[in-house]
C-alpha cells in the first residue's frame, strides 16, 4: 500500500509539472489597472464580459488589459531552464514607478522569491512558480500548501 501512495504521489507530481505555468501579463504603463491594489478577480470578470460580447475575436487591437498567459517554453527545458512568473517595480525618471507582470524563464537551480540581480532601479523583483501567483502585492512562494497534498495522501494510504 506504501508503494501504491509513492507511485500516486510521483505521478501527482510528474502531470502537475507537465502543466504549463501561467502568469499574469501586464504592464502599468499601458494600463492602469496592472497597479497594486490588483484585483484579478475583477480582471477575470472584465475579461470574460470581453469575450462574450466579442464572441468571435474579430476586435483585438487596443486591449492592453491584464490577462493570464501560458508560459510554455519548451527550449528552456532544452538548456536548463524553467518559467517563473515575475512581479517588478520598477522606478523611472522623475519620480514615476512602473510595474510590470510577465514569464520569465530562469535557471532551474533558480529559488522562487527575491530577484538575484535588483540593480538599482528596481524598487521590487520577486519570483514565483504557481499559477496567477504574480497577481500578489507581495510574493512569497507557499512551500507548505504544496507540500501538504503528498503528505495527506501518503497519510491516509499508509493505514
């Protein structure tokens, strides 16, 4: 039965890894509502109102909204590389901050959290490897939450 909850648990592991990272992709530049306080709920409803009442995408020019990208990137694989999703700030001439939200792939021996290299113009840099989880105000990757379902399965196969 241990094997059972071993061979369960590398499975739940390998599918969920061959699931493709998704990020929220926006720039405060371009649109404001890619600021801090961002509500992806919100953009989530905005966007599917968006694709009811443009049911067959024949507008997709100007729409600089916030959206959920895929991060798939299967060269990276190729050299060592994974996605993270990325949340910046990033200060600008005369006193204007910008922040931005995108994919970013890293080395794999890079850990989710603080940016390695800031420079001196960012004010904020954070990695993270879950699905939306650059729509934080502040980034901490949840090592707990993704350990918990292994550990529970293990649990209740071991008795």
């Amino acid at each position: 039965m241990l094997h059972l909850g071993l061979f369960l648990t590398v499975l739940f592991v390998a599918v969920q890894n061959g699931w493709a990272l998704r990020c929220w992709s926006c720039s405060s530049d371009l649109d404001p509502s890619c600021r801090d306080y961002f509500n992806a709920t919100k953009l989530q409803q905005q966007r599917s109102y968006f694709q009811q009442v443009n049911y067959n995408n024949q507008y997709q020019g100007g729409n600089t909204m916030p959206m959920l990208t895929d991060c798939s990137n299967n060269l990276g694989q190729v050299f060592g590389q994974k996605q993270v999703c990325v949340k910046e700030i990033i200060n600008q001439p005369y006193g204007k901050t910008s922040i931005s939200r995108h994919c970013q792939s890293v080395s794999n021996q890079q850990e989710v959290g603080t940016c390695p290299n800031m420079g001196r113009d960012r004010e904020f840099c954070e990695y993270c490897d879950s699905d939306g989880c650059n729509a934080a105000a502040g980034l901490k990757a949840n090592v707990l939450a993704a350990m918990a379902v292994p550990c529970v399965l293990l649990f209740f196969l071991s008795r």
